[in-house]
C-alpha cells in the first residue's frame, strides 16, 4: 500500500465536472493499493498516517500532527502509484490491486480515518478525476507499506 500525502493549505476533487470533495488545511493522500494488501496493512498505514508530524509549531519546526493543526483529510485513490516503469516507456500496472480489493480497502481507510478526523473528503473509486491543491511547503512525503510493516 502506498500513500503520497502532501500538505496543502486546500485542495479539492472533482469527477464530471463537479466538486465531490474539498478540504482546507490538512493532508491530500493519494492512495495506492496492491494485491497483497490487507486490512491490517492499511490500519498501520493510517496510523502512521495521523500520527506524522509535518505541521509546523509555535517555533517553526515541523512537531505537529493532524488533529493538533485541526488538519482535515481528503482522500483520492490512484492506482498509479504501482506504476511499473523498468521496461520501456509505457508503465506497467500489473502490482496495483485489483479493483475490488482495492476499493474495497479504499473504503475501508475512508471509514477509519473518519473515526479520529472530524472531517474526511473523498474522491470516487475508479472515476476520471481532477485534482487541485496549494501545496503547503511544497511538503509531499510517500508512505509505503513494504518499508512502514516491515
């Protein structure tokens, strides 16, 4: 499972032309699920996740998590965070989680995160999609499950 968090001031997600989420301060995570995943992978993931401290404090150092900042989520998944680029020029896919384990999970990370942050924004599982944020730093941090629960 990999997760690519960025700190944004705000960002937003929109499917068929219309906002589905939006968030002010807090984490965009882009969510990407492979086939050997589980849901004890993605509780470790979580935790890991609320638990980062990259919001900066009184004296500008980076000592402060989510619920500290009152830091919102929104959640998108994208399956080509397991792009394979090794051969050639054209990315593989085959290491991304079928669909329906990877929505599956997808759900499953929305449902757990809304139990410690008071508000979680989402995109749509498998939708064309377009996101929007102001990158807050520019502050991205990848999240990886094969180093995190190893």
């Amino acid at each position: 499972m990999r997760f690519l968090v960025q700190r944004v001031q705000h960002a937003s997600v929109e499917a068929d032309n219309r906002i589905i989420g939006e968030i002010d301060q807090g984490f965009l995570v882009l969510v990407g699920v492979s086939n050997t995943d589980t849901r004890e992978i993605a509780d470790k993931m979580i935790h890991k996740l609320l638990n980062l401290r990259i919001f900066s404090d009184e004296n500008g150092k980076t000592n402060l998590n989510l619920a500290s900042v009152k830091g919102e989520l929104l959640i998108v998944s994208q399956f080509t965070l397991y792009a394979d680029c090794k051969h050639g020029n054209r990315p593989s896919f085959t290491d991304a989680g079928k669909p329906e384990l990877a929505n599956e999970l997808y759900e499953y990370i929305i449902d757990k995160c809304k139990e410690s942050v008071t508000r979680v924004e989402h995109g749509e599982f498998g939708a064309d999609m377009k996101v929007s944020l102001l990158n807050d730093g520019p502050f991205t941090i990848m999240l990886d499950s094969d180093v995190i629960c190893s």
